[in-house]
C-alpha cells in the first residue's frame, strides 16, 4: 500500500503544513496547531490537515467545523470510518485513536474550543449540522509487561 502523505488540497491549508513543517511544528507562535493524518476511507491514501486544538489532560480535542460549511470535512469522514490517526504537535508525531465526543463531553469541550478560537461560535451559526468535536487519545504502546492470555 502507498503511504505517501499527500496534504490538504485546499491552498491555503497546504500552505499552513508547509509553514507547520518548516518551522518544526510552530507555524504560528501563539496558536496551537497539529497535523492530523487520517487514512482516505475510499482511497486508502494517507492524508494530511492542518487543526487547531485544545488539550484536555493527555488528549487533543480538534472541531470539525469546515468554516461553518454544511458538510462534514473529509478528514472527519476518514477518521470515522478508520479511527488509527497520527497526530503531529510540535515536532512530536504520536500514533492516535479518534473519536466523537459524547453528548455529555459536548459541553464542556465546545467552551475550550470557542476559548482556543472564538470563530468557532460564528461556524456554528453559519450550519444547520451540529460540528463534531473529535477527541484524539495518543495510543499506548504495548508494555513489555503485559501477559498475553
């Protein structure tokens, strides 16, 4: 399988990696950003955005606002249909699992997320769909200690 990234074709997004990855994950000083590498769902391709995030203990929480637009983001969309993600912050790329937050998470995540980018609360306005907000839990690696049954 071809495991090559390609980036976001949207311009500007793939400008935004090309800053993220020269400047070794600090594109804008300030900002929390990552690299989300989800796995194309009819593809198979790997694919790459740009996001910004929050932190809630060990994991990131990212929105898939798409602007506001009415549709899902494909990488959303990728990252339902197949949850192993890879997620870059700062120079450090972690192997992830994705989900969905719960209704009872929405509250709560959504107020840290219109905190990290107040833009948010006019995304939301601009949809009729509610924007998910994905939690994305860095993936353990197997202890050596751990006895298979």
């Amino acid at each position: 399988m071809d495991e090559t990234i390609s980036d976001s074709p949207v311009p500007w997004v793939a400008d935004h990696i090309r800053r993220f990855v020269e400047t070794g994950g600090n594109p804008r000083p300030g900002s929390n950003d990552l690299l989300l590498t989800t796995r194309g769902r009819r593809s198979g391709k790997l694919r790459r955005t740009v996001l910004v995030y929050a932190v809630d203990g060990d994991r990131y929480v990212v929105a898939a606002s798409a602007a506001g637009a009415d549709r899902h983001p494909a990488w959303y969309l990728n990252l339902v249909a197949d949850p192993d993600v890879t997620v870059q912050v700062g120079p450090r790329t972690i192997p992830a699992v994705a989900r969905t937050a719960t209704v009872a998470e929405r509250p709560r995540l959504w107020q840290m997320m219109i905190a990290m980018m107040p833009s948010y609360q006019e995304y939301r306005r601009a949809t009729t769909r509610e924007i998910p907000l994905v939690i994305l839990e860095p993936r353990l690696p197997a202890s050596p200690y751990r006895q298979k049954v």
